[in-house]
C-alpha cells in the first residue's frame, strides 16, 4: 500500500468495523518474529521461522470471531527480512482465512512501506 500512512490504514480499518495491528517497523528478522508472536500471542513454541510464522499465523486468523486487520509497517533498513517471501504468507494466510475451507476467518493483511 505505497502512499499510505499507518493512521490512514488504521482509520480505513476502523471505517470497515476491522481492529488494527500494527506489526513494525523493525530492524530485523528475528525482531519480526519477535513481535508477530508477542502482538499475536503465538503459542510459547513458535518456532521463529517462516513455516512457524505460517502455521501460527493461519492458527490465529481462524480462531478470530471479530475482523481484524494486520499492518506490516517495513523498515527499509532491516537486516534479512525477505520481504516477498513474508508478504506471500501474509497473502497465502489472508486467501486461506476467506476461502470458506473450514471457517471463514475476518482476516486481511496490509504491507505499507
């Protein structure tokens, strides 16, 4: 979402009923995880990885009852973070949740940079 702030996608979110969580920026990968599990309140044995980061997050947005909206804020600065390859999960977990397979999860995802 180029050109947008982290107050414009909140406000559109709130606009839609949607809760907003805002995930960085953060200057590492491993901060990534760090607070993806601490503001999704992963499970203690998430496994600080993409595949973990794809489980939980699927695990998460299946068990939500009200909409919520995830907002990645990137950090053009971080170290290690393959921003594609985060992005697809976010996609993958967001088109999973809507799909009707199992129960239709109030989940959508944004990336602003």
């Amino acid at each position: 979402m180029t050109g947008t702030t982290v107050d414009e996608a909140i406000r559109a979110a709130a606009a839609e009923g949607r809760r907003t969580i805002v995930i960085g920026p953060v200057p590492s990968l491993a901060k990534l995880y760090d607070e993806f599990a601490a503001k999704l309140h992963f499970p203690g044995h998430f496994g600080h990885n993409l595949d973990a980061l794809y489980d939980c997050l699927l695990d998460y947005a299946l068990a939500l009852n009200d909409p919520v909206t995830l907002v990645w804020v990137l950090d053009p600065q971080a170290k290690g973070i393959d921003v594609d390859e985060v992005c697809g999960i976010l996609e993958d977990v967001e088109n999973y949740a809507s799909s009707g397979k199992g129960k239709t999860a109030p989940f959508t995802a944004r990336v602003l940079d």
